[in-house]
C-alpha cells in the first residue's frame, strides 16, 4: 500500500516516529504540502493522512487509486467527506487522544490569568526584584479560585477533566450541556440552564463542538448577562465566540481576563480585534500538543489504518 503523509510536521516534528505506518506499507511523508502540490504528490496513493492540509471533491475525484483518508485530528472540516462516501473511501478521525492535555491547558490558562506568573519572572529577570525597596511586589491585581464558581459550558469529556482539575483547586460547578449525565452532579457540580451559568459563574470555560446553535455562543448579549469581571477560556474552536464584542468587553473591564487557544481564523490575522485588547492571553491553538498526546495520537491513527487494512474500519465519520 503507497501511504502519503501531506501535513506530518505539526503532529510530529521530529520527537515521535511513523514506524507504525512504515510497517503498513510504502510511506512518504511531508512536512507541509501547498495547495498546488496536492494532486501531484497523492497521485498513486491507496491512505492519505492529513492534519489540516484539504482534500476537496475535486481532489478525491482526481485520484482513482484512493481507498482512506485518515485524519490526525478530531475535526474533519478540511475535507470533502461526502465527495469520499460517494467513492466508498472512509475517512477516519481521532475522537479522543488530547482529553487530559486540554483540560489541563484550560486550566493553565485560568492560572496565568491568576497570578501573570510569565510576566512576573521576566520582571525578576529584567532586575525588578533586585531593585525594589520592597520585600516583594506584583505588576497585577491575583485573584484566588477557591470558592469561585465556573462555567462549563460542554460537559462532555474534555469539559468533565477541567471540572476535575477545577473542583482539586476549591471551586465550585455550574454545567451547560444538551445531554446531561446526572451521576456527574454533585455538591460541587450541577447542571444549569445557560442563562444561570453566565449570571453566575466568576469563570466561564468553553467545551462545546462548534455547531450551528453554538457558533458566536459568546456575544454582546451574552456577555452582558455575565458578572462585571468574568474571566472567560477558550480552547475548544474560535468561532464560538465573536470576537469584536469579546475585545469590547474586555477593553471596558466587563470582562477581567481572556485565555484562549482559538481564534475565528488560524493562523491568526494580524487585524484580529482581540491582538489590541486588554488582559488577552493567546496562545497558538497548542492545548493538543504535549508529546504524551501526540503519541496517543499517533497510536490511533495507525490503528485506524490497520482497522481498514483488516476489513473493519473505525472511527468513520461518513458512514
């Protein structure tokens, strides 16, 4: 089997090995494939693996030997999967790899947020310590969490591991989910209707898929329903929130802090409105991204091929 690889760097820049798919059949990866190379360089190939790189109708249709496409992602959008059903080409995702990492991220966020534990070091390192007349000093307001109530809204599995990691650190939870499994409820944890969760949580975390109902879920009239000085976390997809009426909120104190993962558009432009605004940390769509994730990752993907290669695929996203 002649397997291309268009997009491998991201996934795996050189601390991990595609052995897995070597001993599958004839590997050729790339880096990074422009637009103009793709029909070039999948021409012959029976697997084609990508992370972000698209494979249009078009594309599918101009390469008669494809039999899989594998993603190494749980999103699926950059490719033409109803173009591929009609060809009987499964396409294969990633549903769960980065589980721990992201809530983990989320959290990471929140604390930096917390305690601007970055630029404090680099204050340290620039002398600021050395010089000050006090014992100690901050450059900006910390804020503890014990006590303080978040917002999750998407309590599925990436949302429960941040609610873990959230309840060890003393706060309480206030969960917005369509599909709501009780036996998670408890003194810390409860299900609650949208509106209750932005009048009352001190934090809000999104967790939620990007679907047509949660697309711009943050918005002026959501945020003004919140508390004055809400912090807001962002590392499942940009879109859920518009972002001009984030960095409004934001630039007027509404909102005391951002972290986010996402943005609308990656890479971000260089007129995204939340580059200028105030207390926005963003980082570059990275919460996926330690070792141990990418492994996960990796792992799947090869046994999504061998599945195929054994006549019972999984993981199919257009059955």
């Amino acid at each position: 089997m002649k397997i291309v690889i268009l997009d491998g760097y991201t996934e795996n820049p050189g601390d991990l090995s595609w052995e897995g798919f070597e001993k599958l059949g004839d590997l050729t990866v790339y880096d990074r494939t422009p637009a103009e190379k793709i029909a070039e360089r999948i021409e012959g190939a029976e697997a084609v693996i990508i992370n972000k790189t698209p494979l249009s109708a078009e594309t599918i249709a101009g390469c008669p030997t494809l039999k899989y496409i594998g993603v190494l992602a749980t999103g699926y959008n950059v490719v033409d999967v109803q173009a591929a059903k009609d060809r009987g080409i499964p396409v294969c995702n990633i549903p769960t790899y980065g589980t721990a990492a992201v809530g983990q991220f989320a959290i990471a966020l929140l604390l930096e947020i917390c305690h601007h534990i970055g630029e404090h070091s680099q204050s340290v390192h620039d002398g600021e310590w050395e010089n000050c007349v006090d014992w100690c000093y901050w450059k900006y307001p910390l804020i503890e969490l014990d006590g303080k109530t978040m917002g999750i809204i998407g309590l599925g599995r990436i949302g429960q591991a941040t609610a873990r990691i959230a309840q060890a650190l003393g706060m309480k939870i206030l969960a917005y989910d369509q599909y709501q499994n009780k036996e998670l409820e408890s003194d810390t944890l409860h299900y609650t209707t949208l509106d209750d969760l932005l009048v009352n949580s001190d934090v809000i975390a999104l967790h939620c898929p990007l679907f047509d109902s949660t697309k711009g879920i943050i918005n002026k009239d959501t945020i003004a329903k919140m508390k004055d000085g809400v912090i807001i976390l962002n590392n499942s997809r940009g879109p859920l929130i518009v972002e001009q009426d984030l960095a409004d909120a934001l630039n007027s104190g509404k909102v005391a802090g951002a972290g986010l993962d996402v943005v609308s558009t990656e890479p971000i432009h260089g007129d995204n409105p939340l580059l200028k605004a105030k207390n926005c940390i963003i980082t570059p769509h990275i919460s996926w991204a330690p070792k141990e994730s990418r492994q996960r990752l990796m792992d799947i993907a090869v046994d999504n091929l061998e599945k195929f290669l054994s006549g019972a695929p999984q993981n199919v996203v257009n059955k």
